[in-house]
C-alpha cells in the first residue's frame, strides 16, 4: 500500500524521513520481537524549477509491504503523534495513484529493510573501493633467512596492470590487460595475507610486498568490451563466466617452473609514490593490518633454478621420505644432502624419514638464523639431538589399523602428511602386507579448504583441467608413480580419494595393480537385481566403496551359513538378523541372522558382508552361525568376502542435539523462541559449572564429546574422589577448560548445537515381527551411569539429519515397557529405534526420505518441542540415473569424481533455504522448491546426475543475516549482514564468545629431545630428581602419591623411567606431527597448540564450517590412535603383571612432570595417570576376585 505524505521540514532529508517511519513501524505496536522488521520505501517528490537550494517539495510517498499495515498506521492517532522530523509532525492520507507495482511490493516482502546509514556506509565502502594502485612490474619470489627478496620470476608493464579491492569477494585482485581482448587477475583473499608492506625498491620504485599464508588464484576473461560485443552477437542473458587458471601464464616455462615454490611472495612495483598511499588507504578502509613501513633488498638469486631442481628431484626420487616443499630453497635442501645421505646409511631409511618428517614440523628450526648456511647447521644440531625408535607395539592392517600417507593437492602445490594410523578397509586388509602402496589424496583449494563453486567462475572446465589429468594419468611422490583405485562414500564428500602404487608384488608373488584390486572386489555386471549398474559410473563407483568403507573385520562365516530372506516391503530397506554361539541348527525360511551376546546388551551393527550391506540386528528364533541377508541388502556379487566386516556398532544411545535447521522447521511449526532460549541457557549455565568442580568439568567434556580421545572425562572423576578441586590444578588444565568452554559456546553460537538431555539419537531398525502399528515406534535404551534401562512411552517427536521439509518432523507414539510375551519383551533390540513395517508408507521415508540401512534418528520426548501437528511430508520424485551407452570403466568413475567436485551444491541448495526461511519462512514456495533440489543432490553420489545450478532459487536479497557470517568477518565492521529475528538468530546474539588464546610459533614451548646418546649423568640427574623432588605443596601430586603407596613404592624403578623417556620423546615427534597438519592454514608456520590436540578442537577460526569439523574429526582420530599406543605401551603385553603396569605408568607420570617442557609432556602426562588409575582399579579387581576364590 502507498500513502502520501506531506508538511515535511523543507530541510529534512529521505533518510531523516525514513528513520522517522521506522521508529513507528518497527515499534512493538506494529511488531512482534519474533519478526523481521517491515522494509518500506520512501520517495521525496523533487523540488520545482523555481525552487532553487530546495532538498524536495515537502511531500512526498511512502510504500508499505501489506495494506493492513498502512490502514492500521492511518488509524493510529498516538503513532501518529510521534511522526515528525525536526519539530514538525508529518501528515498522512491515502495515496490516489492506487496500488504499487507488483515488483515493488515483491521487493519490499523478500528482502531485509535496511537503515539508510547503513546503505550509506556501504555506498562509501564501494566508493573507496573504486580506488586502483597502478602497476608496472609484478615479481614472484622467496624471502630468505637473511631478509632478502630472491626475485624468480617477473614481468614488467606499459600502463596495463593495476591492484584493486574486492569487498565481495573479501579479496585482492591484480588485473593484468597485457594481451588484447582478455585480462588476467590474480586473487588474494584478505583472509591469506600474513603482512604487507610498503617502501621504496632499490632502484627507488614504490613498492608493496605481500607476505602470504596460502598461494593466490589465477584466472582470465575477456575484457569488458569483448563481453558487450559478445553479448550483442548473441542471445546471453547472463554475463560470459571467467575461466581459472592452473596457471597465470602457460606459455612461460619459467612461471611454470618456480609456481609451486615462488608464490607467496609478491612484490608489487608501482609507478608513483601516491600508489603507496592508496593501497593504505584501502587496507584501512579493508579494516585490513595496516602496511608495514619498509622494503626488502631485491636479488635474483635463481634458489629454484632449472639445474637446482633437478638435482633435488633426482636426490629426492632416492628418499623414502616426505618432501621438504616450503620449508626451504633448494639451495638450503641440497646443504644438508650429506647430512641425510648419512643417516641413511648409519641409521636406516626408517630412522631418516622421521627425522625429516621432524624437520618439516619442528618449531624452532626457522628462528635458529638468518644467515646463509644458517639452516645446514640447524639440520645438523637437530641431527645430533634427534633420536627414535620404533615403537613396542606397531600397528597391525589385519587387525584394524595401519599407517597411511595423506596427500594434499592444490592447484599449484602438493603437500605430504603423516604417516598417520588409519582405520582399515575390506581392501587394506586384503592387501595387509603392501599397505604402505596405499594413500589417501584430497584436493584442496590453495588455502587447503575445499573447493566451492563459484557462479562467477566455469567451474566445470577448471576442474577439469586440474583434477582429471591426476585422476587419469596418476601422480609421482618421491620418485614413485601411484594410480587412481577408487574412494569411500564419506570421504568423496570431502573429496578425497585412494591412490595406489602403480605396481606392487603381493606375498604370493602376484602383481597387483588398480585393475586387479577392481577386479578381485567382485561382479558387477550382469546383474539380475541391478541389471544397469555397470552402465551408470556413480553407482558402478558407489558400490565400489563399500569394499574401501573403514570397518573392522569379525567373524568369518561359512558361505553356505549366508542365507537369502524375504523383504518384508520393497520400499523399506529391511536388514538381517545374526545370532551367535546359540546351540541348534537354523532353518533355511527363517528371517534373520545370528546373535551375539544376551538379550539386553546386544548390539546393533552396519555391517558389509559378501556384497552387502546394511544392518545386522537380533532374532531370538535363530541358533547357530548362521547370516540371512535380505535382497535389498545385495548390492553386488562377492561370494569370496565371508568376513562380518563391521562400519558402526551402536552399542550405547547417542545424545540428542538441536540445530538451525531443525530450529528453524520447529519455530515455523509453532514452537517458539522461549523453549529453545531455555535449552541454551542450560547448556551454557552447565559450561559455568565445569570450572567450579572437576566433576562438573567432566560431565560438561562428556557431555559434548570433547577430550575423548584422552579420557579426561574419567581420569577427572578419578582425581575429583581423591579430594583435588580445581585450584589444585596447574596451567594446562585451566587452558584445556578454557578450549573446551570455547568450543562448546562456539557451536552453540555458530551451529545452534544446543544439548537436550530428553533425547537421544537412534539406529532405526524394522520391525519385522509386524506386531507395531502404524505411527509407533519402540525405543529401549541402556543407561550406563545407572545400570538401568529406559523404556521410551508416549507421544515422542522424530526427525533425522539433513532437515529441510516441514513434513520432516513427525511426533507418532512410543508404546513403552512391552508386555510379556511381545517380541520386544523376548528381544527388546536395545539402544534402537523400531519402527512400524505396516501402512502404506514406511515412517521413515517421512523423515528426510530416510531408509533403515543404517540411518540414525532424532527421538525426544520433550512435548515443548512437539509442534501442534504433523505436516504431510514431502514424496519425491526419485534422481534419474546418468547412463551411458556401454559399460562404466575407472575412467569413467574418475571423470565422475572430477564432476562431483565440481557439481556438488548440496552445502549450497540448504544454506539457500535457511537463508530464504530467515526471511520468508518454512513454506514459502522457494523452500519448498529447494526441497526436491535438495533430494537430488543428496542422491547425486549415487545417480551421477547433477542438480542444475540454474534451477536452484537464490536468496532474493543480497543482504544476509547475522548468523550467516563467516566467523572471520567483523559483523560490527560490515554493512552487508541484518539481524536475523528468527530463533535461530537470537540464539546467536545470546552467547557472547570469548577470546580464546591461539597458538603461535613465537609463544610455542620449545621442544626438546631425548639425545640417542644422552649420557648416564644426565639420566641420573633426572633419575635423582624424580626421587628426592620436593613434592610439598603440590596438593595434586601428594593425593595421587598417597593413593599410589597402596599398592607400590612411590619411588620409580630406574628401568620404568627409561622406558617413559623413550616412550614420551616417540609421543612428542608423533603429536606435533599432528599438530602441524591439521590445521586450518597452509602455511608452514602453522600448528597447533597441545592443548588444542588433547581437547580436540581447533580454536583458529575458518569461513568453512564443514572444513573445520572434518579437521577436528581427523584431529581426534589420530590423537586417539596415538594415545592407544602409548596406553599399549604403558600396560605392556599379556605377559605384563598388573604391578608392572601401575610402575610403568607411574613412572610415565612423574616423567611427564619433572619434563614438562618438552612439547607433549603435559598431555602425555594425563595419559600415564588415566592408565595409573587403570592399573590400580585392575589390582584391585583381581584382589577381590582372588579373595573369592
């Protein structure tokens, strides 16, 4: 609706008019705190000719999104009253030019009101940003230890390059017009500038040099009127896309030589001293660190040179180790070429590939000189101060784990992690003794987070060019050639992939390659349950990776105990049912599988078996070893793989959680904003509790999965029964909590991951019994801390992840205890979710078109957040399968990969519905446009057709709400984000987020280490220290020392403690091994801290969420691998008395202690006092059992 408006003070202008609109529209008599605030428009009619210096006419309109909305301001005398500017009340009637125009109105509804001083500081932004530093001579190059700049390549220019900002693209952007009709850029993201500078070059050139964390982006278009003669010849409607470029100029050998070495250092030199002043200007206005004042000295110094590569590659191919990549030049690498040589020989390749792996991780090495020959001779007292060796208890393939390299590929670079111990596959075990021919390789952008489409760039073609070739054609690490062999389903998400070496010999004298592995997995064509599998790549691919699916490998059964049932209903996977160790035989008709264990602590499990897969649960009525599969489980034939491989054991409940998308279907369901308020005021009240007790403490880090790795939880609870509070503790346990209080308000401020404590996330399993009806459920949990078993009964509301639909939330009926004689009574199926095989639709497919073949499911039964109703949900449409003419060969599924990298928005199409609810709501047609886009790219993996871009609805505004922003933008700095009024947004401004100290080089401790020929007094000083340390004071040690002298002499026995210190130097190399490569920058100074490692959360912040959580989750993974070993070694073998193992633990302890210097000692120490608490708990065990008999 429109209303004019007059008697206007001559002297106000439109955003004095439309503040004082809005202090009346946005006020609590026109809107409720849970909605978004009204937009409108105002017009001032502009002045007549004879009304010179006149702002307007005094009149003029304003535009209203819905009619009631002006009808009810016209009818409003006290709102009225206090519309004015300057004094004077501004007077209302209805507009005689009718209704606004439908765009208008359109607009005014979808997109966010915006205050005027907010549009002007973006329109001065904008404007500041218009600014160019012009460029004449562009180098790349290296910065040495002695602080010079070794020019490798450079270009000059006539008048045709220029730097500009990007507030956008949040980037830097140099624009190169050297070749007619297309320009080149190169891009910097403001995230990946670690410091610029300007001054003045030798010559007396203005300078700017940019020191980078991460190499830059390179692309090319055509210019802009190229574009518009183009757009005239043609029928475009959109804007011709830039193409990315591996490289800025493939035509130049030189450039492509030093790429990988010399791009993160550019040096910029300029035509005019002004140029420095507006790229200072620009950084400020950027909110950028301003530029420091100086110039490096530039030489050419040619450090990578044609000649000193090769000589490096033909040096290296000899190695089996890591590269040494960025950490040096080449000159510096060759020094130390004698100094490896050596050590090959005298130590073995073993011993040298982790020296070097230390090298390319150790803290100190970069600040130990400046000098030319500085860095040889850092090598060589790292050298003599290194030692290590293999550790007591290596991993085993066959028993689950094995070491693996990883591999990262950027565009430009390549860099080597690990090894680090990884989970084994049906594949790894097969091939147990050549594990070492396997690694994992992902592709990585440059700042080594995942690659994002990008609507402005043909991201199809620069996959392409990039990713296929490696996939196709292999890569060579160290002299050794590896293929592409194929992935796992999660990991493709993450787009990673398996590379093996292109050829190896296995025990049986066969050569093994990709090919053969592919083939020996099983068939996958001619298929009578598939028939067209062979001809669809992704699905070929798919059922692939059940073979390379992280399992561990049980029983082996009999092929002729693996039995085919019936499925109960074609649209419902349904699973089969193992029974154990259970006298009789088993019918061949009988539905099911065997049982392991009693009745109410069995297990459910996803399973791979043969060429199935899908989960394995209970039939009472089964007996024997004996595995009946249903069809629907068959994905491919492989009658040879017998083993019982399992993927997840859900053995206990897992806790409940809320999240914004679940937020937000609730909240447009009817719940409201109070409950949800309630739920995170309770969580972050339980964070304030954890510092105040370390029983607290431990239930909080339980609570939210954090320190599992180390078991601080129970290790805690321990010290909490001997009396020790936390102002007992030292330093690193506060910086622990401080990390763990961090990451928990953090992802309950950017997630909404907010704790329900009446909840649980299930397996849901069928019933096939048929004895539920339709709409419930049975859910029977195991309660560990009480011993106790919890019947669910009642109204209960369920949804599984990814929500998107608001039918994807049901609330159906529990039944509760079952009653004696039921199926459930005989076999309750604990620590699942049963649902209901009658009906003409199965529940599950309800939930997000969720399936029983291993999906987990929301179950609370909060009523606070059981919506009114049920929504009918969502049916649809299934992905069309892409098909080709023939069958699928691992080219095929290589090109598949390179298109899902470059095809898979799922992350996008459900950020675009949030965004679009935050604004519109639930069932707005866009959402539910989303919905069926959503479906298809959660199937895309699996149908190898893509969702088209073009078809997925965008957010109609450019503005975003504040919840959205990335958490490295400074939300009080930019204009482009409003305040979200949905519950998901006011959840977010409710926790304030503290600071949280980060690790940096500078601050890190310094590492210290166990010298291989470290002398006898050396160790007896350490020896003697351990034994007359003066303990007083130190309420921590006295309590556990008083513990301790139940059971042993308090003073360590000099051979324990030699085995802690070679135990806790392995630890050390081992962890900052991990600290250094699973952070969230590419550069080589970042790593971090040990606390960080033990918590097992990264503190840095990233603009991708999705990226940090699969970092944190490898964190964690590794960190526990690495603490199960040392746990081995601590309690030794099955010859090891328990008194042995509390005096190895013991000592491990108190090395720890009097080492605590040592990078890892702190950590290693809450290991060796969780196994000194073992140990006691075991002794004391076995007495009780020795007593009774």
């Amino acid at each position: 609706m429109e209303l004019f408006f007059h008697n206007l003070y001559f002297g106000a202008t439109s955003a004095d008019v439309e503040r004082a609109f809005a202090n009346v529209l946005h006020s609590p008599r026109y809107l409720p705190q849970s909605q978004q605030r009204w937009n409108f428009r105002v017009y001032l009619f502009p002045p007549k000719k004879n009304q010179p210096g006149w702002n307007h006419r005094g009149c003029g309109t304003v535009t209203l999104p819905e009619a009631y909305l002006g009808q009810s301001l016209l009818g409003d005398i006290e709102g009225l009253a206090s519309l004015s500017v300057s004094g004077r009340r501004i007077q209302l009637k209805p507009s005689t030019r009718g209704r606004p125009a439908g765009p208008t109105l359109e607009k005014l509804r979808n997109e966010p009101y915006v205050p005027p001083e907010l549009r002007q500081r973006r329109a001065a932004i904008q404007e500041s940003f218009r600014s160019t530093v012009m460029i004449h001579t562009l180098q790349l190059g290296w910065e040495t230890r002695g602080g010079v700049f070794s020019v490798e390549w450079e270009k000059r220019f006539q008048g045709d390059c220029n730097l500009a900002f990007s507030e956008t693209k949040r980037e830097v952007r140099i624009r190169i017009m050297d070749q007619q009709d297309v320009v080149r850029s190169i891009g910097i993201l403001w995230s990946q500038i670690s410091w610029s500078a300007t001054g003045y070059g030798d010559a007396g050139h203005p300078a700017i040099t940019l020191s980078l964390f991460s190499s830059p982006t390179f692309d090319i278009e055509s210019s802009n009127q190229t574009r518009v003669q183009v757009l005239l010849r043609s029928s475009l409607t959109s804007p011709e896309k830039r193409q990315r470029l591996l490289v800025l100029y493939p035509d130049d050998p030189d450039f492509i030589r030093v790429l990988p070495f010399a791009t993160l250092c550019i040096r910029l030199l300029c035509h005019e001293a002004g140029d420095l002043k507006v790229f200072k200007d620009l950084c400020k206005t950027a909110r950028l660190p301003a530029p420091k004042d100086f110039s490096y000295h530039a030489e050419h110094l040619e450090l990578f040179s044609e000649a000193k590569l090769e000589r490096y590659r033909q040096w290296i191919t000899r190695l089996d180790c890591p590269t040494l990549g960025r950490l040096a030049d080449t000159k510096e690498i060759l020094s130390i070429r004698g100094i490896v040589d050596d050590m090959v020989a005298c130590k073995g390749a073993d011993f040298t590939a982790n020296f070097l792996r230390s090298v390319v991780t150790d803290a100190d090495l970069e600040i130990q000189g400046q000098r030319e020959g500085d860095f040889k001779a850092s090598i060589q007292r790292f050298a003599r101060n290194f030692s290590w060796s293999p550790p007591p208890h290596p991993w085993d393939p066959r028993e689950g784990v094995f070491n693996c390299l990883h591999v990262s590929i950027a565009p430009t670079s390549m860099r080597l992690d690990g090894p680090f111990p990884e989970r084994s596959n049906r594949v790894l075990r097969t091939y147990a003794a050549n594990h070492d021919a396997f690694i994992r390789v992902t592709f990585v952008e440059e700042t080594d987070l995942q690659y994002r489409h990008d609507r402005e760039i043909d991201g199809q073609a620069f996959i392409r060019s990039w990713v296929i070739p490696i996939l196709r054609n292999g890569l060579t690490i160290a002299g050794r050639r590896f293929c592409f062999l194929a992935y796992s389903q999660s990991a493709l998400k993450s787009h990673t992939v398996w590379f093996v070496r292109e050829k190896f010999t296995d025990p049986k004298g066969d050569v093994i390659t990709a090919a053969t592995i592919i083939e020996r997995l099983g068939r996958f064509d001619g298929l009578v349950y598939d028939e067209k599998l062979i001809y669809c790549p992704a699905r070929y691919a798919a059922r692939i990776s059940q073979a390379f699916t992280t399992t561990e490998s049980t029983i082996s059964v009999p092929a002729e105990e693996i039995l085919i049932g019936e499925d109960i209903n074609e649209e419902l996977l349904l699973h089969g049912w193992r029974r154990k160790h259970l006298p009789g035989t088993c019918p061949e008709n009988l539905e099911g599988t065997a049982k392991e264990g009693c009745a109410l602590n069995t297990q459910s499990k996803h399973i791979r078996l043969v060429g199935a897969k899908g989960m394995l649960s209970v039939d009472p009525k089964l007996s024997g070893d004996v595995v009946v599969l249903r069809p629907s489980m068959i994905k491919f034939d492989a009658p040879h793989s017998t083993d019982v491989e399992v993927a997840r054991a859900f053995s206990r409940p897992s806790k409940y959680y809320l999240n914004r998308p679940l937020i937000m279907i609730l909240e447009g369901l009817g719940i409201q904003y109070e409950v949800f308020k309630d739920l995170q005021d309770a969580a972050v009240q339980d964070v304030e509790d954890a510092v105040t007790s370390l029983e607290k403490a431990a239930n909080t880090l339980d609570q939210f999965g954090l320190g599992a790795s180390y078991r601080l939880s129970s290790t805690l609870l321990h010290l909490a029964k001997l009396g020790i509070d936390p102002s007992d503790m030292d330093d690193f346990y506060h910086q622990m909590l401080a990390f763990s209080i961090h990451h928990i308000l953090r992802e309950l401020k950017h997630h909404a991951r907010i704790p329900v404590k009446d909840g649980y996330t299930l397996v849901g399993v069928a019933d096939t019994y048929h004895y539920l009806q339709e709409d419930e459920v049975f859910a029977c949990v195991t309660i560990p801390e009480s011993n106790s078993i919890h019947f669910l009964e009642g109204p209960v509301l369920i949804s599984r992840s990814p929500i998107i639909h608001p039918g994807d939330v049901q609330v159906v009926r529990a039944i509760g205890q079952p009653p004696v004689g039921s199926p459930f009574a005989v076999e309750p199926l604990m620590n699942t979710v049963v649902f209901s095989v009658n009906g003409d639709r199965p529940l599950p497919s309800y939930l997000g078109g969720g399936d029983l073949d291993g999906d987990v499911y929301n179950v609370t039964w909060l009523t606070d957040l059981h919506p009114p109703q049920n929504i009918t949900p969502a049916a649809y449409d299934p992905a069309t399968r892409k098909l080709l003419d023939r069958p699928s060969t691992m080219d095929d599924v290589a090109d598949f990969v390179a298109d899902y990298i470059s095809n898979d928005i799922l992350g996008m199409v459900a950020i675009n519905w949030l965004l679009i609810a935050d604004l519109n709501g639930i069932f707005d047609p866009d959402c539910l446009k989303l919905c069926q886009a959503h479906s298809d790219a959660v199937d895309y993996p699996k149908s190898g057709t893509a969702v088209e871009l073009a078809k997925v609805p965008k957010p109609r505004s450019d503005s975003k709400p504040d919840w959205h922003a990335p958490e490295t933008v400074d939300l009080e700095a930019s204009p482009n984000y409003y305040e979200s009024k949905k519950a998901i947004g006011r959840l977010f401004r409710d926790i304030d987020l503290p600071e949280v100290q980060t690790s940096n080089r500078a601050a890190r401790r310094r590492r210290q280490h166990v010298r291989d020929d470290e002398s006898e007094t050396d160790f007896d000083e350490l020896f003697a220290a351990l034994c007359i340390g003066d303990r007083q004071g130190d309420r921590l040690e006295s309590a556990v020392e008083r513990r301790i002298t139940e059971f042993t002499d308090v003073d360590p026995h000099s051979h324990f403690v030699k085995l802690a210190v070679a135990s806790l130097g392995r630890y050390s190399m081992e962890l900052q091994g991990i600290c250094a490569s699973n952070t969230l920058q590419r550069h080589k100074g970042a790593m971090l801290s040990e606390e960080e490692a033990v918590v097992g959360t990264i503190a840095a912040k990233c603009s991708q969420r999705g990226r940090r959580r699969e970092t944190m989750a490898q964190l964690r993974e590794q960190t526990g691998y690495l603490v199960k070993a040392v746990r081995d070694e601590l309690s030794g073998d099955e010859e090891t008395s328990l008194d042995d193992w509390l005096a190895t633990a013991w000592a491990a302890w108190k090395v720890s202690r009097q080492l605590k210097d040592r990078f890892g000692a702190h950590s290693y120490g809450w290991i060796a006092l969780g196994e000194v608490f073992d140990a006691m708990k075991a002794i004391e065990q076995d007495g009780i059992s020795s007593s009774r008999r």
